[in-house]
C-alpha cells in the first residue's frame, strides 16, 4: 500500500511540480519504517525473537540520505522555485 501511494505521488503532483510532494514522499516512507521498526524491535525484544529490524533501520536511513542528497533540498531548489 506505501509502495502505491508513492507511486501516485510521484506521478500526480510531484511530475505537476507541487512542492509539498517533495516532502510527502519521503515523510511516507519514515513513517513506514518507522512502524516497521517499532514493531519489530518491540517483538525482538519482548520474544527474544530474531526479526529483521536491522534493515527497517536501514530503510529509514537510505531514506533521510536520499533525501538530504536530492536537488530540492538545498537553496538552489529554493531560489529556482522563487523565481518561476
């Protein structure tokens, strides 16, 4: 379900230039895996059960980089979105 909604965000209104979309689709997945994350630690730690939190960790961190590295994170998103 996380997969489509991206999907649709990423063909409607970030394709259309809508600047909050930039922002949701990231927002989207940290809170995916962030529930993932949670709710695989939490099993690990209460059923001292082998799950696979490590890579929820790992989502939620690709993310945050991705992110930080994409163009519209920095000023010159910014300042081209200002003066169009």
């Amino acid at each position: 379900m996380t997969g489509l909604s991206i999907l649709i965000l990423l063909l409607i209104p970030f394709r259309g230039g809508v600047r909050w979309a930039h922002w949701a689709i990231p927002l989207l997945g940290i809170v995916w895996y962030g529930f993932t994350l949670f709710v695989t630690a939490t099993v690990a730690i209460k059923a001292h059960a082998s799950t696979p939190w490590p890579a929820a960790l790992v989502g939620i961190i690709l993310i945050v980089v991705a992110f930080i590295l994409s163009p519209g994170f920095g000023k010159s998103y910014r300042a081209k979105s200002e003066a169009t």
